[in-house]
C-alpha cells in the first residue's frame, strides 16, 4: 500500500507568495491586457447630518470600508482618520507591502521594518481664508526604519525598488489627469 498523505499535505497547502506573483507575471506576459486594473471606492454615506463625517467603501474582493471625519484644523470633531491621514496611509501602506514583497522576492530578511509618512498642508487654503494660500499638500516625507544583516548591495537595490514599484508614490511622482464629472439632478 502507498502512503499519499505526505502528498495530500503538500498540494493542501496554499500556494506560495512566489507562485502566486509567478503565476500573474506569466499571464500579464502572455496577456498584456490582464495587467491593466481599475479600482474604484465609492460613497455609502448613510447619515447625512453631519457634514464633517462620511462612509467610504472600496468596490472590490474586500469590500472594506472607510469611516471618514473633516480634519479638526477644518472644524472637523478629529474622531476619525481625515481624508489626509487615508492618503498618506495609502503611501506608507504601499512603501511597506513594497519594501515587504522586494525582500521576499530578493530572499532577504527584514528583522524590522517601519514606514512613517508626512505631509504638510495649510488649513487657510482648504477653508478658503487666504486665497494665495495652496491647496493640498505642499510636502511629503518618507522615512522607512530598516534593520538587516543583508549585504549593503542588496539593501540599496532593495531601498531603489520599492521606490521605483510603490504604486502610490509613483502616482504622486508622475501625477495622472484627473478628471472631475458631476451628474446634477440626473443629468
């Protein structure tokens, strides 16, 4: 009789991160197309009596959503993440998964890894008091906290990587159009 357990175990297993990302590398290669991605995130603003606080969903396999307040510096009660705080989020959330990924695909150990993101901005220009005052952010730094016996080499190509492949720093680097649409009483 033939013992199949060992290979039950081993195909019960859930594919590795390589095998995953290797799988999607072959099929963007074999089909550019299935590359290109949208995602979107839409209003589920239930209550609206409180013009400082709304409710963001992402339209996609999570389906999480985003409880979302005016920043205090705007009149907002400062209980929830602002809009601000959920965009520099993303950045550090894509430095760190990026940083994360390269390492794993350069089989390098991270023994520690923080991501601390800032940016700053004028309230007077937001709240419209002064009109020569910017809109938006005027500067954002990244600063990443890493510890690895790697060699220097691969730290550097590593550091040079998640720059170049973070999704939402690169966007910020090379800003697409946005376009802005409003349908008014269903037109």
């Amino acid at each position: 009789m033939t013992d199949h357990s060992a290979d039950t175990k081993r195909s019960a297993e859930p594919p590795t991160l390589q095998e995953r990302q290797g799988a999607l590398k072959q099929q963007y290669r074999e089909d550019p197309a299935a590359g290109f991605q949208t995602t979107a995130v839409y209003s589920v603003t239930g209550d609206t009596t409180d013009p400082s606080r709304v409710r963001i969903a992402v339209d996609g396999p999570s389906g999480a959503v985003f409880d979302v307040g005016a920043h205090h510096s705007v009149g907002g009660d400062g209980e929830l993440p602002c809009s601000g705080d959920i965009f520099l989020a993303a950045l550090a959330a894509c430095q760190e998964i990026t940083i994360r990924l390269v390492a794993t695909a350069l089989g390098l150990t991270l023994d520690h890894l923080a991501v601390r993101v800032e940016g700053d901005w004028d309230a007077r220009g937001t709240l419209a008091v002064d009109r020569e005052a910017p809109i938006g952010y005027t500067a954002i730094r990244i600063s990443i906290d890493l510890r690895t016996d790697a060699p220097q080499d691969k730290v550097e190509r590593l550091l040079k990587s998640a720059k170049r492949y973070c999704v939402v720093s690169s966007t910020l680097g090379d800003a697409p159009a946005v376009e802005f649409r409003a349908i008014v009483n269903g037109r």
